[in-house]
C-alpha cells in the first residue's frame, strides 16, 4: 500500500518538476518576473509532494528511506528544491532554477525507475 502511495505522491511531483523546468527558462528568456513567481511555486510543490513520497516509502520500507545510494540523491534532490525554493526570491538567484529543477526531476526519475530494487 505505502509503495503505491509513494508511486502517486513521486508522479505527480515529477508533473510539478516538468512545470518548474518549463517555466524557469521561460523566466529568464522572457524576463517576466511573474514566470519565476510561477517557477518558484511549481517547484515548491514538486519538492513538497517529492517530500511525501520519500515520507511514504520510508513507512512501507519500515527504515530510513535514503540508506541506498538512489534513495539519497532522491532525498538530496528534493532538499535541495525545497531549500532553493523557499530562499531563491529573497536572493534574487531565480534563474539558477534552469539548472537545478531538471537536476531534481531526473533524481526523481531515477528514484522512480529504481523504486523497489535491491541496491
């Protein structure tokens, strides 16, 4: 049960990173400070919903859900997204989310394709 929840929680985080790695680039070709509002939210989501996903996995596993090496750069990924997402605006550092929210989405992807495996 918690596998499948985890599975829902990390898709529809990896919609919300697709979003953000959309949006950044638009924000910085564009130069439409509402884009990066717009960018910041998505990935604010996506780090969220990553969070709940990692949160499950780790309830079906019964461990700490980053002991492999997969599950840790998910968990790093996702801290990094969240970290970024709440300090970019008062940093003004918005456009570095053109490399760091694809950087997440493929963690995620990972996270998703390995989910299951024995390391």
């Amino acid at each position: 049960m918690w596998a499948a929840i985890s599975s829902a929680f990390l898709l529809a985080a990896l919609a919300a990173y697709v979003i953000a790695t959309a949006l950044y680039p638009a924000f910085v070709l564009l130069r439409k400070p509402r884009l990066g509002e717009f960018a910041g939210q998505a990935l604010a989501v996506a780090a969220s919903l990553h969070f709940l996903a990692i949160f499950a996995k780790g309830l079906g596993l019964q461990r700490a859900p980053f002991t492999q090496t997969v599950e840790a750069l998910s968990f790093f990924a996702m801290a990094l997204a969240f970290l970024f997402a709440l300090t970019a605006p008062a940093l003004r550092i918005q456009a570095a989310g053109v490399l760091l929210a694809p950087f997440a989405f493929l963690m995620g992807v990972c996270s998703f394709v390995n989910a299951g495996k024995a390391a």
